[in-house]
C-alpha cells in the first residue's frame, strides 16, 4: 500500500548479479522500507527477481543469493508495474545511488518502459551526505552503524530489504538524531523521575511562633492593608 504524506521518503537498496552493466548484469532482489514524517512505518517492499543468468562469483560471495533461489522468481518486467506504483512520487534515499539508480533504469528499458526512475521520484544519495558530515571518515553502512550504535550484527550477508532497514536507521540519525518528539513519553518519564520515596523520611518538628511574633505579624498585615505593599516596604528602610 502506497501513503500519500508528502513527506514520504523511501530508502531503497538493490542486489545485483554483478557490478557491470556493460557485462549483462541484472537485479536480483529490490528492498525498500517506508519513512514518513522521519517514522519508519512498517509499509515495506521486497521482491526477489530471476536475472536469467548466474551471479559473478565476486556478487556472490556478497548477498548469497544462488541462481537456484532464483529460478523460479518472476522476471523484472512481470514486477515492474508494481514496484513503479510503490516508490511512484517518493523521495529515493540510496547509499551509492548511482548504482542502483542505473540499474533500475537499465530494468526499465529491458521490459519496455520509456521512463527513468528520476521521472517518478526524487534521488537522495545518503553516501554523498555521509561523505559531506563526515568528511575523510569511512561512510559504507557498517561504518555509519558504529558510528551511530545501529545494531548491524545480524548482518553477515548483504541482502536488499535488510540493507534499507539498516539505512533507514542510519539516516535517520544522519540527518538529525530524531524521528518524532513523543511529549506524552517525555511528560511520563520527567514524572516518573521526579517520584520521590518518602515513607523512611522522619516526620517534620514543627515550631509553632510565639505571643510577640503572632503580635508583630498581625501589625504587619494591618499596614499592608492600610498603607499598601509599596508605601510599607518603604517605611522600613
């Protein structure tokens, strides 16, 4: 199901057979996972893909992703209208877009479609930012999960729809360390530390004023009354 929020971002994360377009390399999974209003909404997205050919041994050893998995997973042109219609008027977030970015255009012309995906959606590369706040710093997801605290371990193998999730994270804190201010929670957790344990706390001697005290008070109060606040205060100085 596609949002309409206008603040709707969608980061997105392929796998591919290979690095090389020009070698016939093809997608072979699609991940992407739903921000809206900086809260990640749970609406994701994930197709596997038959690429119609063998992943390079170097792609590989990457995602894991055996061409037998793949083999009975529909081809890219039978996916190709709904994932348009998921991602449609979004902003793309993508670590490294260009790879993706091309790859997704080279499916587009493969099955047909006359159109780039730079015509539907607006590109954010979240490495470039990564690269521009942290200058001279390694900026791949892993290094941005340290950085960060992403917990990352389960992430022995790339995989397209694990990878988003990590970027969703990652950029969210990139970008400003905050998704939504809850003031409710806020409100229920300053209250509950300003709880205080009064039950070992002896009680209070109270010293109650004297004669001449009660005396002094009660003329105060008169003046007070008479002369008003100001013209008192002055008459004592």
């Amino acid at each position: 199901m596609v949002s309409n929020n206008k603040a709707r971002q969608i980061m997105l994360d392929t796998e591919t057979t290979g690095i090389s377009i020009k070698q016939g390399n093809r997608i072979l999974e699609i991940g992407a996972v739903e921000v809206v209003n900086r809260e990640i909404t749970g609406n994701q997205y994930q197709q596997y893909i038959n690429p119609e050919r063998d992943s390079e041994p170097g792609a590989l050893e990457v995602h894991g992703i055996t061409t037998d998995f793949l083999s009975d997973k529909p081809k890219f042109y039978r996916i190709v209208d709904e994932f348009i219609e998921y991602v449609r008027g979004a902003e793309l977030v993508i670590h490294n877009a260009p790879f993706d970015v091309g790859f997704i255009n080279h499916e587009f012309s493969l099955c047909g479609k006359a159109i780039k995906i730079e015509d539907i959606c607006t590109i954010t590369d979240s490495l470039d930012y990564a690269r521009n706040k942290h200058p001279g710093a390694k900026n791949n997801l892993d290094a941005l999960c340290k950085r960060y605290g992403v917990v990352n371990q389960h992430r022995t193998l790339h995989g397209a729809l694990l990878d988003s999730q990590i970027l969703a994270e990652v950029y969210l804190m990139l970008t400003g360390g905050q998704r939504k201010l809850d003031l409710d929670a806020a409100s229920s957790t300053a209250n509950s530390s300003l709880s205080l344990d009064l039950s070992n706390i002896p009680p209070l001697k109270v010293i109650k004023a004297n004669t001449q005290e009660l005396d002094e008070h009660q003329k105060w109060l008169e003046n007070m009354s008479n002369n008003g606040e100001k013209d008192y205060i002055y008459n004592q100085e």
